[in-house]
C-alpha cells in the first residue's frame, strides 16, 4: 500500500471509516483486483494506477503542444455523462499533471477505468453479433448444428465441451486430407489413362508411366529441399534467401512433397492390379468412376470439417463472451468504488480524516488527533455511565452486606457474588465470637494466605 501511496493513487483497503455500503465497494474493487492478480491484488492495483500515469503522460505529450487540452477535458466530461458518473460544474485539469491536486488526478483516473470499460463493451458487442451471424449460418445449412441449435445447453461454464469439439474438428481436418491425397491420386490416374496413345493398354506399360511419375516427382523433391538447405540460404554467414523468397520455396516444396506422395500411392494401386490387357476407353471409363466416388468422399468430408469449426466456432465465442460478461461486472463494481473515493475527495464533501494517507507518519498521528477532538464530547459522555453505573454496583453491594448481618436480606433471590461474601463475612464473626481456632473451617487449607499469617483469626 505503501507504493500505491507513493505513486499518488488509493489503495483500496484504506478507509477511515468502515460501513457496510463502503464494505460492499472494497470488496468489489478487491475482487476486480483479484481478478487481475490473485495472490497480490495490491500489486495488482499498483500496476493499474502506473499504466494510468503512463497514459496521462502520453495525453498530454498528444494534446498540449496541439493546443486541443480542452478537447481532451469535453471527451472526459462526455464519457462521465455517457456512463451515468456525476459531472463536475468546472474540471480545470492542469497541463502539468504532477501539480494536480488528489480530486483532478482521480477524475483522470476514472476516465481511464472508463475507456477500459468502453473498450470492453465493444469486444462484447461484437462477439455477440459474430455468435448471432453464426447460428443463422448453422441454421441455413442442412447439417444445422444440434450444439448450436440449443440454447438451454451451457456452452460457457465447460471447458471439457471445447476440447471435445476441438478434438472433433482435429479429427474431421484429417479425414478432409485424407480424403483430398485420394481424390489426387484418382486424378493422376485419370489423367495418366488419357494420355496412353494406344487403345490397347498392358499392364506393364500401365506400372512403368506410374514408376517414370513417381521418379520425376522424387526428382522435384530433393530439388525443392536442396534449395533449402542452410548452404544455399547463407553464404558467409549472409542472408541469400529473404522471408517472402523462404516462405515460396517451403510452399512449393510442400506442393512436391504431396505429388511425390501421390505418385507413390499411384505406383502402390497399379501394382496391386491384374489385368492383362484392356482397352483405353475402358481404363477411363475406370478412372472417372474412380474421380465421381473420392469426389462424393471429399464433399463429405469438407461438409463434415465445415460443421465441426462451426461447432468449435460457437463454443469459443460462447466462452469468451461470458468471460467478457464477467470482466464488465468486475470493472463496473471498480467504477462503483472509483466513484465513492471521487466524493470523499470532492472539496464539497471533505471528510476529517482526508489526506493523512499522504503525510509523513508523525504528522499523520497528529492529525489524527486533531481530527477525532469533535468525538471527546461522546467519549466523556460514555466514560460518566460506566462511572454511574460502577457507583449503583458498589452501593448495591453495600446495602447487600448490612441487610445480610440485619438479617433482612430476601433469601427468595438466587444467590450472587456479593451475598456469598456477605454469608462468608457472618461465618467469620461466629467463630472469632465463640473462639474457634480452627483456621480451616474459614479458608481453604492450601491457602499461603494462611501460612504466612496463621494468627490472623486467633482471638488475643
């Protein structure tokens, strides 16, 4: 708290006087607060207050040698009345903010909390418009998602639900490749069976143009690394290849590292076949058959991958706007707090206790003192009840012992402390009377009392 201080601000814990509605504002700052740093929220609000003094230096550095000063006091003014805060009759903030006095400075501060919350409100707003533009994406689509269709389901409060879906589309984004790299391979057969110049085709003709494609495509391939390579991008120690150059060259290498794959699952597919002979008309007629069925796969898939990131999609959005819905409460419980510092540091409403956070500490104590002599005149008046009511106890309890040896004590009472003193009194004189010796019948017989002055009670 102490750096707080030092750095101008009002550390949150620091009241005067505690009531329940000021209680209730601590807690919500602490809890804002909280929210940012659990374990230290004083750290917290330290960091918070030193963002705001580099923000007030930077406004400054901005609109002073502009001449605009006073337009940077309208947009203050504007967002108070916008958020509902009181507006001040004259805010006269000074070009030098250091010569500010605790009220300017915390008007400051509270249009920083201010612009926090306005920036707030606007990533809310539009995620909510993102979420409602998805649901009449979801719900235009034949595979109209279920997950999103239902609105009683509580998307935000599960993260176990995000990592399924995301589990979900990580697994429909293989599918979609796997389906892709077959639809290719379909393809590249199609292709290769157009191209045959006779109408008779062998089998052994068929597997030798797949091994010519994969070898030309293997060929591609180290080419493309080689490129690559750390010797071909550095030359003493010198950039040769700049970023834009780098990321082509990985793309392109990642285009001939799938062809080479194609090729390669091509020459896996003809060898697997046992055909003779056939005809070219046929062997197409084969390929475009082939081409319609990974097309239908692929469709599939891509339908399927489209549904599970909308899913995922709808899910995250959900999240993040609760979490925006719970930041907002937090800063507006802040703004809550802001505001009641901003009335016990208004001139108009100056409290006794006002800026002893910012004397050294003996003067503080002194202060203190003399803040609190308005309070002496109900001091005195409780010091004088328990003064009359110490009075009535001491004269009860001596009316108590002279009607106890008057023998006109209600015995109807239940007993107290000062009838049994007074019963114990009696005793004592019946024995010094009738000259009892025995001590032990007056006092308990490990009494050092008694030890040291035996001879009290004996009669002379």
């Amino acid at each position: 708290m102490q750096a707080i201080r030092r750095a101008g601000g009002h550390p949150y814990r620091e009241e005067s006087s505690l009531t329940h509605q000021t209680n209730t504002l601590i807690r919500k700052a602490e809890a804002y607060f909280e929210s940012l740093e659990k374990e230290y929220p004083l750290n917290a609000q330290l960091q918070e207050w030193l963002r705001f003094c580099a923000l007030q230096s930077r406004n400054r550095k901005y609109y002073v040698p502009r001449k605009r000063f006073a337009q940077f006091e309208g947009r203050i003014m504007a967002r108070r009345q916008k958020h509902g805060l009181h507006i001040p009759d004259s805010l006269s903030l000074l070009v030098d903010g250091k010569q500010q006095n605790a009220f300017q400075t915390w008007i400051e501060y509270q249009d920083f909390e201010l612009q926090g919350l306005d920036a707030l409100e606007l990533k809310l707003c539009k995620q909510k418009q993102e979420l409602a533009e998805l649901k009449v994406c979801l719900a235009s689509q034949d595979y109209a998602s279920s997950f999103a269709q239902d609105e009683c389901r509580d998307t935000g409060d599960d993260l176990t639900t995000m990592f399924a879906y995301s589990t979900a589309e990580g697994k429909a984004e293989k599918e979609y490749d796997d389906r892709a790299h077959k639809l290719g391979v379909a393809q590249r057969r199609q292709t290769v069976a157009k191209s045959l110049p006779d109408e008779s085709v062998s089998i052994a003709l068929w597997n030798t143009v797949f091994e010519l494609e994969l070898k030309k495509a293997r060929e591609e391939l180290q080419k493309k690394q080689t490129s690559l390579l750390p010797d071909a991008r550095y030359s003493d120690g010198q950039r040769i290849m700049s970023r834009t150059e780098l990321h082509e060259a990985l793309a392109v290498e990642v285009e001939a590292k799938s062809l080479f794959e194609i090729a390669q699952q091509a020459v896996r597919l003809a060898a697997q076949e046992l055909w003779a002979d056939v005809s070219r008309t046929a062997l197409v007629a084969t390929t475009d058959a082939e081409v319609c069925e990974a097309s239908q796969y692929l469709a599939e898939a891509s339908s399927k991958l489209e549904r599970a990131r909308n899913e995922y999609k709808f899910a995250v959005i959900s999240w993040d706007i609760k979490n925006l819905e719970r930041r907002q409460h937090l800063r507006l419980g802040l703004v809550e707090w802001s505001e009641h510092i901003r009335i016990s540091l208004s001139p108009n409403n100056r409290s006794a206790n006002e800026g002893l956070s910012n004397l050294p500490c003996k003067r503080r104590k002194a202060a203190a003192c003399e803040s609190d002599d308005h309070h002496t005149s109900l001091k005195d008046e409780v010091t004088m009840k328990r003064r009359k009511t110490a009075l009535s106890c001491h004269g009860q309890l001596r009316g108590n012992i002279t009607a106890q040896s008057n023998g006109t004590l209600d015995q109807s009472t239940p007993p107290t402390l000062q009838r049994l003193r007074s019963g114990r009194t009696q005793k004592t004189r019946q024995h010094l009377a009738t000259g009892s010796s025995h001590v032990s019948d007056l006092r308990p017989p490990r009494s050092n009392r008694l030890r040291k002055q035996p001879d009290r009670f004996v009669p002379g």
